[in-house]
C-alpha cells in the first residue's frame, strides 16, 4: 500500500497522483518510492528523478542511507541505472547523470548498456522480479518531455511578452500604448481616440516600421 504522504509529494517531482504545495525533502520522496516496491511508481522513476536533480536537490548518498536494506539499496541503483538509460535512449545530457554513470562499476555499466538496448529494441525489462515494458516507459517520459517543452514555450512566450511591454513603454505613453493596441486588435475607438491616434501614435508607429531606422536602431544595440 501506498504511504498517502508519498503519494501528495510525488506531484512535486512530475508524477501528480495528488496535487499538494507543502514542502517536501526529494531525497525522503525518491527513497519512499524505492521502498514502496509500487510497480506504477517505478514506471515513473526517471520522470522523479530528473525533476529531483533539476534544482539540485538530489543527493545519491543520502538516498542511500536512507534504505536501510541490501535489497532496497539494490532496487534504487537499478531504477537509477534504468533512469539513466532513458535518458541516453533520448541522448539527454545532464551534469549529475554524467557524474553517476563515471562512478558505475564496469559490471553496472554493461548493465545500463543492456536496459538502453532493451529500451531502444521494446524487449521486456524486468527489475527485482517486476516486469518494466519500454513502451509504458517511453510513454510516461514523453508525457514528462512534453510538458517540460509547453512549459519552456509558455516562458518564451511570457518573457516576450513583458520585452514587448517594455519596448511600447519606452516609446508611448500609457494613453497611447492603449491606442496602439485598439488599433493592432481592430477593436473601436471614439472620434477623439481616432484624431490622437493619427495626431501622436501613428508618426511612431510609422517610423518604428522604418526598416532603415530599425536596421540602424540594431546596429546601434549589437542586436
């Protein structure tokens, strides 16, 4: 049985069974998931793992010392280790996976050589007597990279969007910013709105639009 601790934590890392906003320890969270021997959270492994490392919260020793046993010790480097293969079947690259992987032995490597083979290949992956297939794998990390690519485009889109907030302040005031839109979004505007427009508003806009000037403004700025 699932501790219901485990379960609000782990949304934290990626994985959201339950939405919470309390803190939470990483470390406690990964080592809960290894003991909990819950086949569904082990799918998830890599997903947690790369959300744990991203802030770098993660530490491999003190992961460690908190499973108690040989077994559980066990399990933990090899959800590691099939983590890492994900990672290289994605030819993802991070700091700390790097460090992990000079620090396996020659026997856990050829072992992370065999999971990336049976990943790439869809052969069935079994882990302390439980049955990984790479498709459900692959499935649940592609759900992870493609939030993670909508959540880098959403602060694309929200950094040029407060750039391009900042640029129409350099240049109109707050008056004419609303008047700038009005007109760029078609919506109506009152007869003194129309004349302001085209007395104050629309002489930049023209020369904003200036290629010549725009070309010189780059040069200028080492755009």
């Amino acid at each position: 049985m699932v501790n219901k601790t485990l379960l609000k934590n782990l949304d934290h890392l990626g994985f959201p069974l339950m939405k919470t906003k309390e803190d939470f320890d990483v470390n406690i969270t990964l080592a809960e998931v290894v003991k909990s021997r819950d086949t569904r959270l082990w799918e998830g492994f890599p997903v947690l793992l790369v959300n744990a490392a991203e802030d770098f919260s993660f530490e491999y020793n003190q992961v460690l010392t908190l499973l108690k046993n040989k077994q559980e010790q066990d399990s933990f480097q090899n959800l590691l280790i099939l983590s890492l293969a994900m990672y290289q079947y994605h030819r993802l690259s991070f700091v700390w996976a790097d460090r992990l992987k000079k620090g396996l032995t020659t026997q856990k490597t050829d072992y992370l050589k065999m999971l990336k083979e049976s990943i790439s290949h869809g052969k069935v992956i079994e882990i302390d007597k439980k049955t990984f297939l790479p498709d459900r794998l692959l499935k649940i990390f592609n759900n992870y990279l493609k939030k993670d690519t909508e959540k880098a485009k959403q602060q694309i889109e929200n950094y040029e969007q407060l750039s391009l907030e900042f640029a129409l302040s350099q240049l109109f005031s707050p008056k004419q910013k609303e008047l700038f839109k009005k007109k760029l979004n078609g919506k109506p505007m009152s007869k003194t709105e129309r004349e302001y427009y085209s007395r104050a508003v629309k002489k930049k806009v023209t020369a904003i639009a200036n290629i010549d000037l725009h070309r010189l403004a780059r040069r200028l700025t080492g755009f």
